[in-house]
C-alpha cells in the first residue's frame, strides 16, 4: 500500500475463491485497488447507493454465470466494504440495504466513540 493509499475496512464478507471465480477474484480486487489509491468509479463498475447512505455505491462484478455487487462507502481515511452478495435480482433486496444501514450506523458509532 502506498502512504496515501485508504485501508479497505471489512465489516462483513471478502472476496474469495469460491464462490468467485479467479477472474472475478481478481477484476474485483484491482477495482478495489483503485478506490484504495482515491479513484471514483462510475458506471459499468460502480454506481451511487443513496439509498443507503452518503458516498456509498455498488461496486458491480460479474462472474462467469452470476453478478456479485460489494456495497462500499468512501470515507476520506477508509474504504468500508458493508455487504458481499450475489445479486439475484434487478433490485437490491431491502433486506441488504435495511443490513447496510445498520452496519454503518454501528461502525459510525464506534467511530465517533474512538475519537
């Protein structure tokens, strides 16, 4: 990493083979990479998540025969990865947003509690 490179903060799931495959693997790993080194993506790759939350986004990552999404945050020190799923569906199941809400509004907490 280099030094203004932005730790990836997991707070549920990770990329792993399986159920992704090595190209999946690896396609998701170098975007992340690029949000580590401060990138914005956009569409194919990325897309706005308000629904969830200020600065956060869906990062897109299709596989051989499935679509996975990695529900991300941007924060200026950290990249939060909130949720890892196989998309099934043209929406994001409410329950993954419900979960990612309460996911950052509980690392928010503790947060603001380490300061």
């Amino acid at each position: 990493m280099g030094r203004r490179d932005r730790p990836l903060v997991w707070l549920r799931g990770e990329v792993k083979t399986p159920p992704f495959s090595q190209a999946a693997r690896l396609e998701a790993g170098y975007l992340l990479r690029l949000l580590q080194q401060g990138e914005s993506l956009g569409l194919p790759h990325s897309r706005p998540m308000p629904v969830i939350g200020p600065r956060c986004h869906e990062l897109r990552i299709n596989d051989e025969a499935r679509t996975f999404r990695i529900i991300y945050r941007t924060d200026t020190d950290a990249v939060v990865m909130l949720n890892v799923f196989q998309k099934k569906t043209q929406q994001t199941p409410q329950s993954v947003i419900a979960v990612c809400k309460r996911r950052l509004r509980e690392y928010d907490r503790i947060d603001e509690a380490g300061e």
